[in-house]
C-alpha cells in the first residue's frame, strides 16, 4: 500500500462473486464494454433508449441538435424532473415505500414515502406560487440537511422555478453573493441547523445577507431548532404555517427539455463564484442512468451518499438520481463522528450493511463503497469539455474515456454571470484524482469541495 497526502492507498482488488454479478443490471465487463461501445458509434440511440424509460409530456423530434458546447438534447420533448422522481413511483406500489428516510443529528428521525413526499412537494409548490413565484424566478435553497430541502427542490421544479441551493455552512456575505447573481424571488433558510452540537444561525445569517439584496421579496422559515430569530412582518414566513393553507396537489409544469432546472455556484475558493445553469431533459436522463448502473440499484435497496445538497453530488446522488430510480435515499443532517467518532457506521449498520453507499475520498479512513460493476472495469470520466470566458455561454459536459477518446452525454450546463470576466474554476480535466467523476467504476470519484461530509 502507498501513502498518499496522510491517506492509506489500498492497490488490492477485490472482485465480485458469481452470484453478485447474476443479479446486477450490468452482469459482465463484456456488457459493459457493448454498452460503452455503442453509446460512443449511436449516442442518440443510447441516450434516446435511456430517456425512453422516463416520462416525457410530449415526445422529443430529435435526441441531439448540434455540437458541443452548444449541442442541444432531446430538443421539442417536454418533461417535469419531479413528475419523473414522485407521480411516476405514485401510480405503482411504490406508493408506500419509503422515499427518503432522514437521520437528525441529534438522534431524531423521519420516514417519507413516495406517496408523503408527494403530497408535501405538492403543498410546497402551492406555497411558491402564493407568493408569486412563476415558471423561470428564482429561489435560493439555504438550508441544513433536512427534508425540507429535497421538498423545495422537488417543489421548484415541479412549477418551473429554477433552484439554487446554497450550502449551510457558507456565510451571510457568500449567501448574499448568490442571491443577487441569480436575483433570486424567495429564499428559503430555517431558524437553524445543528452541527457538532452547535446551533449554525442561518436565519441570522441570511437576515444579515438580505442587508445587501433587494431582489428577495419572501422568506420562508422552517422552525428546526426552536432558536427565537429576528423576524421581518410581511417579509418572513413559517415553512408549517404556509403549508397548512394550502392544497396538496398540484399538477406537474410540462417543461421543454432545454428550458432551466437549476443554478448551483462554485465554492468560489479560486476567485468569484460561478453560476452553472443545468437543463432539464440531459440533466434528468444522465442523473438516472448513472445512478442505477454506478450503484447497481434494486428496489430492496437503502441508499446513502453523504454529501451535502449544496454541492452537484448532493443534487444528483441524494435527490434527483435515487428518487428518479425509485429507491430509498438516506439523508443525514450532521458530521460523520459527532457526537461519537463511529456515528457513520451507526447509520450504516442500522439501515443494513449490505446497503450501497457513496462517499467523497476527502475524509481519510471513510473509504467510497459501490455496488456493481466489478473494480477492474473501464471506466468513463466526466469534466468539462471546453473552455469558454464570459457570461452566459454554454459549457458542455463529456466522457474522458480510456485512451483520451470522448463521448457526448446529455448534459449541458451555461455559465452565468460570470461578472468579473475570468473563469478562474474552468481548466481540463486533470485526470480522475482531480476534477473527474468516475462512471464507469463501481464507485463515483468526485472533488470533494464540502468541509464536512464531502461534495
């Protein structure tokens, strides 16, 4: 074993037994390599059979339009990212399976089916458009790791708002920052979150970051910890309060495949904060397939991936992949060793080991686990493909794959706002221990950006 920067580096391999490889959705590398292959030779044939498993309001005309970083996918069809991850598993008897299961780092815990997080996005949508909010506003996400977060999320989408999570740990002068670039309508925080023990003052933090804004019209609060917080009459609402007005349906916003999903920024370590705007339908299919063959998920399965909501993974590997598959996704609100140094495997163990898990290689010791493909396996790595400076201008996304070779995927993003005219976080991939995202492996390899529990 080598040691890299304080990390053990494991060189053994450990490969699939017969019966595990029987029962999962790729069964050998030759399937793998016909896969990989073909999504190469026909990427509009692989990619169109792929988002033929979702549901789609109105059928695309054409699977890719053009060529990266302007290519346009499954260009006419129109579609809605929360129909796909909540009406769809409704209407079968996944109803009544648990969705999302949340662990609060005090000890509390919730359970969501499929059918309760269903009603509850459908409220939230109601609350989002009683005030005001309409298909293409903006509403910044400033939340802890609770399931009110995936619930905005979900409730955005469904009603055509674009999102723009910001991570929980980020100051009032980083929230500030994110609200004004995406002239956000509503920001959604709660009274506090906890971490380590500690209350984390995020209504505090936002009031003090709304001193510096003045596109945000409504606050909506969820009471987390019972903290007393300051309060603007008219401008401030409850999270509880506003859901017990409202309806529990509301019916699914048919959006075109290219039209907006959401804003996530940069952790701006490396100068101003970019803004990556993600389109629907690419987004949307690319999520789900890279969550069912990377995790190899079942339907018995829990699934856990740690990171926080604030960060890409968080979107695609907590929210958005998992609900689309329709399987259950743990979400847990607190460090991984507080209050006891095993609280991770804790919640390993109790939701089953054999459960997959996705982590970050930040913490030393916390090693990724996968389900699925064997670890010898080729594997496909995603960065950005391109290099562009200034606002607006599109960023494509591409498969690095063995021998330097590149695939389109179906997923693009733009860069907005990019105020300062630099584009100090766009640089090639340096291969898969930087910037690169293993999808072909049985594990995802990510830059973690979080300090807590990784990106």
């Amino acid at each position: 074993m080598d040691r890299i920067e304080g990390v053990l580096k494991e060189e053994r391999v450990f490969y699939p037994s017969e019966e595990f490889r029987s029962k999962a959705h790729i069964k050998s590398e030759e399937e793998y390599q016909r896969l990989y292959e073909e999504s190469l030779k026909d990427p509009e044939g692989f990619w169109g059979r792929v988002a033929s498993e979702l549901h789609w309001f109105e059928p695309w005309q054409k699977v890719l339009e053009g060529d990266l970083p302007h290519a346009k996918w499954f260009v006419g069809g129109k579609t809605n990212l929360s129909y796909n991850a909540l009406d769809r598993h409704v209407q079968t008897w996944r109803r009544n399976k648990a969705a999302l299961i949340w662990e609060g780092e005090p000890g509390e815990e919730r359970v969501l089916t499929y059918h309760d997080l269903w009603r509850e996005v459908q409220k939230f949508a109601n609350v989002l458009k009683r005030l005001g909010v309409k298909k293409g506003d903006r509403v910044t996400i400033y939340l802890p790791m609770i399931p009110e977060a995936a619930i905005a999320m979900l409730a955005s989408s469904r009603i055509g708002a674009i999102h723009s999570v910001v991570f929980g740990g980020f100051s009032s002068g980083a929230l500030a920052e994110r609200i004004r670039d995406a002239e956000a309508k509503v920001l959604i925080t709660a009274d506090g979150g906890y971490r380590r023990g500690q209350v984390v003052p995020l209504k505090q933090n936002a009031d003090e970051a709304l001193k510096e804004v003045s596109t945000v019209e409504h606050v909506v609060v969820v009471r987390r910890t019972g903290e007393e917080v300051p309060w603007t009459p008219g401008r401030d609402h409850w999270w509880h309060e506003l859901m017990e007005a409202v309806s529990d349906r509301a019916e699914a916003e048919p959006m075109e495949a290219e039209e907006p999903l959401f804003i996530l920024y940069t952790s701006g370590s490396t100068g101003k904060p970019k803004g990556v705007l993600h389109t629907l339908g690419g987004y949307m299919t690319y999520v789900y397939l890279t969550t069912k063959l990377v995790f190899d998920l079942k339907d018995e399965d829990v699934y856990w991936c740690t990171a926080d909501v604030g960060w890409i993974t968080g979107h695609s590997y907590v929210v958005y992949g998992p609900l689309l598959n329709g399987a259950t996704t743990v979400m847990y609100e607190g460090a991984p060793n507080w209050p006891e140094p095993d609280r991770f495997w804790q919640i390993v163990d109790k939701y089953g080991g054999e459960h997959p898990l996705h982590r970050s290689h930040r913490h030393p010791g916390l090693h990724e686990v996968g389900r699925g493909l064997a670890p010898q396996a080729p594997a496909g790595f995603l960065a950005p493909f391109g290099h562009r400076r200034g606002a607006h201008q599109p960023r494509g996304l591409a498969l690095v794959l063995p021998g330097d070779r590149q695939g389109t995927v179906p997923h693009r993003g733009h860069l907005v706002a990019d105020g300062d005219g630099g584009d100090h976080d766009h640089h090639p991939a340096r291969g898969p221990s930087h910037e690169a995202r293993a999808c072909g492996q049985a594990f995802l390899r990510g830059k973690a950006r979080d300090p807590g529990l990784g990106a």
